[in-house]
C-alpha cells in the first residue's frame, strides 16, 4: 500500500508484519507528519518512495 505525506507530499510505500500482541504506534514523515497510525495485532513499517522538493533546496 502507497501512501501519501499530506504535509509535504513525500510519497512511501507502508508494509506490515502481523504479531500475536496488539501494537499501538505511528509513523512519521520526515518534515514530523503522521503518516500512518495504528491499533491492531500488525507492526507497520513505511519505505519512501519519493520526496517532496524543498523550495529551499539551493535550486531557485
């Protein structure tokens, strides 16, 4: 499953492994959004796919 950064737009790829515990956490984008949050017997992990330009990269 992709998933989308609504704070900066960086997009990455969420996986799961399932456990026997129920876990509660969530992820971060890099720029401090939650991405993701659950509450449920998996552990979520994401991959970026791609980040989102910074207008204050040195390219403008």
């Amino acid at each position: 499953m992709n998933i989308t950064c609504k704070g900066c737009g960086a997009e990455y790829k969420l996986s799961y492994t399932r456990t026997i515990m129920r876990d509660k956490d969530r992820i971060h984008c890099e720029c401090g959004h939650v991405i993701h949050s659950w509450n449920e017997s998996k552990i979520w992990d994401a991959e970026p796919i791609r980040k989102q330009d910074s207008p204050l990269d040195g390219n403008g």
